[in-house]
C-alpha cells in the first residue's frame, strides 16, 4: 500500500514537471519587455530608470 502512494506520488511529480518545462506562448515578449541591464520590467516606450547603474 505504501509503495502504491509513493509510485504515484513520484507519476504526480513528474507530470507536474513536463507542465512546468513548457513555454508560455507570450514568453518571448515578456522576456523583451526587461531592461538587459538591470532586469527590471519597462513601462510604456520610455527607457529605463537605472540609466546604465544596474
């Protein structure tokens, strides 16, 4: 009984896994929407804040 719960706890696990490798399907334009200096999201056209300090 015990081996039962813990071999489906372990499948459990691992579809929780291939669900977390996949790619949401915006992700590239949230990942260009950060500043590549200090990694801060940018809001609105403007530039960033830290202005090269980060």
């Amino acid at each position: 009984m015990v081996i039962k719960i813990v071999v489906l706890f372990l499948v459990a696990m691992g579809v929780l896994a291939m669900f977390g490798k996949l790619r949401y399907p915006g992700q590239n334009r949230i990942e260009a929407m950060k500043c590549p200096r200090c990694g801060r999201y940018k809001l609105g056209k403007s530039s960033c804040d830290c202005k090269g300090k980060g």
